[in-house]
C-alpha cells in the first residue's frame, strides 16, 4: 500500500472535539519539515543543476494534477511579482488544463501523453528543466511528462510522497517526502500538499538567489503593482540610501524597481 494511502494514526474523528481535531492536526502538521529536511541534499542537487540551465535561457516546468498542479501554477505565479523575472521563466502545468484549477476535470490526469503535449504549446528549449509532482507518484500525466522529457534530453526532477514510486523511478531527481499518512486518510492536500508547498518554495526561491534576482536580503526585482510594494521599496531604498522617504518613494517610482533605483543613486555620488 501506498504511504499516502495508509490509514490515519487517528479515528473517530467526527467524535472529537474542534480543539482536539486542530491539536491533533497541528501535531501531524509538525512532522513535515522534518521530513522535507531529510531531503535538502537531493533538493540541492537539483537545484545546483537547474541555475546554469536557466541562466543559459531554460525555463523551469512544475507538471501535476489536482491539489499537486495546483502548488506548481501557484509557485510558478508567485514568481514575476516577486522576482520581476518572465511570466514564461516558471511554468506551471495541470492535468485538464485551466479549468481544472478550480474544478477538478474528469480522467484528466488518467493520460500519460497529455502533460508533453501541454509543455510544447511553449516550445521546446534544451536548457529547460520539468518537475512533475504527484504526492502518489503514480500519475500517469506527469509520470508520461517526465519521461518523454528525460527522452528529450531535457533535465528532470519529481516531488512525491510515497518512497519508490513509479514516477521517482522516471526521473535523475526524485525528491522524496514521506511524511507518512494523513490524518484524515489519503488526504494529500494535507501533510503531503504542505511538503510539495515547502520543497516548491526552497527550489525556486535558492534558484532566484542564485540568478540574481536578490540582493542582501531584499526583493529587488519585485513588481511595484500595488501601494503595499510601493511602500516596501521605499523602505528598501531608505535603508540602502539614506534618501528621506519623499525622495526615494520618487526615485523608486521613475526608475521602476529597487535595484534601478539604487543602482542609478550610486552610480550619481
């Protein structure tokens, strides 16, 4: 039996308590990190792979289905605003195409051929890099993905949560979260969907570190699409230029970014 599909350490649920339900839960939630920690070698092997790649133009796919393609469009979307890097540098990908965002779309993710079809409406590159996820490891979309991608030449990893799954077997990276099983039983948008979440964060956040696209420890690229950004640039160019807030509110918003704006500061005095 799959580790995801095991049965709850607890029963009866619908017995507890509200507060109960939550500590228990809170407990089970407490015992992912650790097991994403297990894994931060096999993370920075990927990772060390994925930067010269998409320093040399690649892009970085996330393929997955339901709760797992849902992480990889919301990692993958995070990226612009954050990073101010292209919306075609991180991809996410999901079993029925849009519209399964919201609703799940029916056997979507039942046909191994589909995910390589989806990833080639964006081209192809030598230097990309695809990621399928599935905390089971057993879905057809993204196992067909990856290994018609590894055929390719191209570079492949895996996020799962069930140890020697069929699709770890598909790909040079499988990184292997077993965070055991859920505590409402085979649930994975639980303790599985949280570790995807946290090995999705640690991979494309070390890889817009290691691109560049941080400086210190600030967001210098971030998009300036909202008053509460404007305000952290502001605040990013106080410190890094002693410039009074009216000045370096002005000079982020006619530069555009923190880094222009500094850049420009420093390269005047």
């Amino acid at each position: 039996m799959k580790v995801t599909e095991s049965s709850s350490n607890y029963d009866n649920l619908e017995e507890m308590s509200v507060s109960d339900l939550l500590s228990n839960m809170n407990t089970e939630d407490r015992t992912v990190p650790v097991a994403v920690g297990k894994i931060i070698p096999q993370i920075s092997a990927l990772v060390e792979e994925i930067v010269p790649r998409m320093a040399n133009g690649g892009r970085l796919f996330y393929i997955g289905a339901g709760t797992s393609g849902r992480l990889g469009i919301l990692d993958a979307s995070e990226c612009p605003p954050t990073y101010g890097v292209p919306h075609d540098m991180v991809i996410g990908l999901i079993a029925g195409g849009d519209d399964a965002i919201r609703k799940a779309v029916e056997n979507a993710e039942d046909d191994p051929s589909q995910a390589w079809v989806d990833i080639q409406e964006y081209g192809f590159n030598a230097d990309d890099t695809i990621i399928g996820i599935a905390a089971s490891g057993t879905t057809p979309y993204v196992i067909g993905g990856v290994k018609r991608a590894r055929s390719e030449g191209l570079l492949t990893g895996a996020i799962t949560c069930n140890p020697g799954s069929p699709l770890a077997k598909e790909v040079e990276h499988p990184l292997e979260a077993v965070v055991g099983p859920e505590f409402v039983t085979g649930s994975t948008r639980m303790k599985a969907g949280t570790a995807q979440k946290l090995v999705l964060n640690m991979i494309s956040t070390s890889v817009m570190i290691k691109l560049g696209r941080v400086k210190g420890n600030k967001m210098v690229d971030m998009q300036l699409s909202n008053a509460k950004l404007v305000e952290r640039g502001t605040r990013m160019i106080m410190e890094a230029t002693g410039l009074p807030e009216s000045e370096a509110k002005g000079l982020l918003l006619e530069k555009g970014s923190v880094r222009a704006a500094t850049d420009f500061f420093l390269s005047e005095k």
